[in-house]
C-alpha cells in the first residue's frame, strides 16, 4: 500500500494505558515505565480511559488501573472492558490504596492479571509489568500456534481439488497479495483464510475478521474505518476501527458482496493506498493491512448488475482461490468424517466410536449441498444417537431426497397397463428394484441400504408401505 498520510506511531516497545485520578502517581509510573522504553498514555478518569483505548493508532499491551476513581469505579470500569469484544483480552494491572479485600478479589475474578497497593515500589512495577507482559505474550503464541494447527488439521482430504487448493494456498500465504475466496456456503473458506494466515510473515500479528452481512449497513463503515466522537447518533466516543485494529497484520471480510456501495468506495482507497479516514473524521490516517475476502455469490455477476464496484472487484481479486464443493471430493468423505466423528467424541467425553461400512458408503453417495458444514452436523448427531459403533439406523433422514421426485433414479420404461397416473408408475418402478437389490443382497437391508444410496431405517420404511415380503 501507499506511503502518504500519517502512519501509526512505532512503539518502542509495549503500549501502555495509566488509569489513576492522582497525577503524581501518574508521572512516577510513567517516569519508571519510559525509561524501561515503553510509550505510556495516562487518563485520570474511567471515561478517559475508554476515549485513550479508542484513540489510540497502536493497539495497548497493558493497562495499570486504580481501582478508586471518581465517577465510574476501576471495578466498573474493569467490567465494561471485560465485555468490549476489542480489549476482552487485554492485561490489566489493579493498583489501589484503600480497596476493600472483597474488591481485589473481584477484580481479580475479572481477570486482572496483579494486584499491588500504594505506596509503589518502583521494582515491585518493573517486576510485574514484565511478568503480565511476558505471559500475554506467550499467550499470543499459544492462541497463533492452536490456529496454525486448528488451519492445517481442519483443511483434510487428498483429492485432486484438494492438492490444487493446497498449492494455491502454499504459493500465495507468503506474500503481500489480496486473496479472494470463492465457493458455496459450507465449503470451508474461513479456514482457508485462517491457513492463509498462519502460513503467512504475519502470522505472529492477529487475524482481524468481520462478517461483512452480520454489521448493519449504517454501522459497516464505523466498525471497519472508526468513528470519532459526535460523528453520529450514539458515538459517544472515539473508535478505532477494524483496520486499525489489523494494522501489520491480517484482515478478514466474510461475505464481503454483501458490503454497500459507500463502504465499498472507502474500501478501494484504502486497498489503493492503504489510507482512509474515521467516520467524522478529516484526518487521513495509514495502516499495513493483508485482505483476505471471501464471498459465496458471484461477484463478477454482482458486477454486471451494478451492486458490487468493478474496481473494487479487480483489487481483491488480485488471486483467486476457489474452494471445491464436496460433490467435487467425494473421495475425501470418509476421512472428513472420521476426523469430525473423533473431534466430537473427544470434546464431548463421548468414548471412542466408530462408523460401520455400510455407513460410510451412504455418507460417500449422500449429495451435501450443505457441502462440509452439513456432513459435519450429520456426523455429530449420529455421534449423539449412537452406541459405540455408528450404524444406518442412527443416520438422520436425508432431507434432500423425494421417493417419488427428481432424486428418484430412471428405470427403464415400463409397458403401459392402461391409464396409470405417473405416481404408480414410479412406486412400480421403485418397487421392483427394491426388491430385485434385496434378493441380490440375499435381504440384508444393510447392504442394500447402502446399494441404494438410502438409510436403513428409510429402506425399512418403504419395504412396508410397500409390503415388499421375502419369497
């Protein structure tokens, strides 16, 4: 991206937010904390606080916090950031002089990560600070490590479709590029964005996602580009935005065609740039952000028909990396759903299970047009209904096929016996190939289940409206 406007500031080492209504206490820590290399902010208040957290262009490590303000209390204070999706995890450090033991232990159920009391020992500050820091950050790694595995183990199968998305993926993860992600609803491509992530020079950096058609289209702009206080009706106070948020890292628009047109045009000058301007706000800020899009319509449609920008278009879609359905790798069925049936027993204490053949063969010739995200749940219900050994009968019913509609396979035609409705020519039809794949499987209903392409216990059912009898 571009060079112009004015880049985020570089730390020196950890941001970090003071929050105390005493300004000597304020200029001790900051003075202690600064010459350790560290960019301090200070707020006297809780309302200060939460305008310092917005305003910042670099994301705060660590925030010191005195549980005794005037006006909202650090415990309240503590709490609200507790719930703010944006600062959920970050460190705090309570520090009072004349809390109560009950509020040092609800703080501490609030997450604080040290409590210490005034007067303060500027060694006692030197030693926590570190420690908090050092543990959040290992925590950073932990989280980047399970999302790199989560990435590869979830991406399974060893079809042809499969290895070209591999090397798709292999080949673009290391650079600079957009990525946009196509394929139905289902197909996998958050984890394809997450793989593109953790293969990637910012996988130490986090990754940023939105879902482009859960934010109201009022909202879409302020919670990708910010927004400044009285910008609007209810900004109360200054907000960073997502891209800021992503700044040196990597970020994720799910379902981005369903993004309006105005958020679409702040969206080009910042793919064009890398600048852009928080809602009310004149000034023009820049930031380092890999995109990574994914939709499930066609945008080029999209395009032609006037809803999504043509230029728009062209700079997400700098590589293309289609994600194949599962009708495309069926051959990667019975190792989707062995991997599913074991994620599931495990996070749920469920014991070891496994699938009878029988079953797996109706899995492999079951159309998905829920794609992988449908198996998974077919999997995990049978994984709840069955005993150790998953058979057809804990197979729920598939939804997607009519007895006597368009799934129903052609047999040859049948010579006409008068005037019959088309109905009872397919339920003849139906019948007799029942009943010809049961004598060939000498009446094990399993198997012909399987032959058919049903589940049993929906095999069971049609021998009786039937009345098909053996002999």
């Amino acid at each position: 991206m571009g060079q112009g406007g004015s880049q985020p500031d570089a730390a020196p080492a950890f941001a970090i937010l003071i929050v105390d209504d005493e300004k000597n206490i304020r200029r001790a820590m900051r003075l202690v904390l600064e010459a350790e290399g560290h960019r301090v902010v200070e707020a006297a208040t809780a309302e200060d606080a939460t305008r310092a957290l917005a305003e910042q262009t670099q994301p705060t490590d660590l925030v010191l916090l005195d549980l005794l303000l005037p006006g909202k209390s650090g415990l309240e204070w503590l709490a609200e950031l507790r719930r703010d999706e944006l600062h959920r995890e970050l460190p705090v450090i309570v520090i009072s002089g004349h809390a109560s033991s009950e509020e040092s232990a609800q703080a501490i159920k609030l997450g604080a990560a040290d409590f210490f009391e005034k007067p303060l020992n500027r060694e006692r500050i030197l030693v926590s600070v570190a420690a908090v820091l050092q543990t959040a950050a290992l925590a950073r790694e932990v989280t980047r490590l399970r999302d790199e595995l989560d990435a590869k183990r979830e991406m399974l199968g060893s079809s042809p479709a499969m290895r070209r998305l591999y090397h798709e993926v292999e080949r673009v993860a290391p650079t600079k590029a957009n990525v946009l992600i196509t394929g139905p609803s289902g197909t996998g491509k958050e984890l394809v964005s997450r793989a593109l992530h953790a293969l990637s020079p910012r996988r130490e950096k986090p990754f940023v996602k939105v879902n482009c058609a859960a934010i109201p289209r009022e909202l879409i702009e302020s919670e990708l580009f910010g927004h400044e206080r009285g910008a609007f009706t209810g900004a109360d106070a200054r907000k960073r935005g997502l891209f800021e948020v992503a700044h040196g890292a990597t970020l994720f628009l799910d379902e981005v065609g369903d993004m309006d047109h105005a958020a679409q045009a702040k969206m080009l000058r910042v793919l064009q740039s890398g600048e852009f301007s928080r809602v009310g706000s004149e000034r023009t800020m820049q930031v380092d952000v890999r995109v990574l899009a994914a939709t499930n319509k066609d945008l080029e449609r999209e395009v032609a028909e006037g809803r999504f920008r043509e230029d728009l278009f062209f700079r997400l879609n700098v590589f293309p990396v289609r994600v194949p359905t599962l009708e495309e790798r069926t051959e990667d069925i019975p190792v989707l759903a062995e991997s599913f049936l074991r994620s599931f027993c495990n996070e749920n204490a469920l014991g070891k299970k496994t699938m009878r053949p029988e079953v797996m063969a109706i899995l492999a010739r079951r159309r998905w047009p829920g794609n992988v995200r449908e198996l998974k749940n077919v999997v995990e219900r049978a994984a709840i209904l069955s005993g150790p050994e998953i058979t057809t009968a804990d197979l729920p019913e598939d939804p997607h096929v009519d007895p006597f509609g368009d799934d129903t396979p052609s047999f040859p035609a049948l010579p006409s016996e008068g005037r019959r409705t088309l109905r009872e020519v397919r339920e003849r039809a139906e019948h007799a190939h029942i009943l010809a794949v049961l004598e060939e499987h000498e009446w094990n209903v399993s198997r012909a289940a399987a032959e058919l392409g049903v589940e049993r216990t929906n095999l069971h059912k049609k021998i009786r409206a039937y009345g098909i009898r053996r002999g």
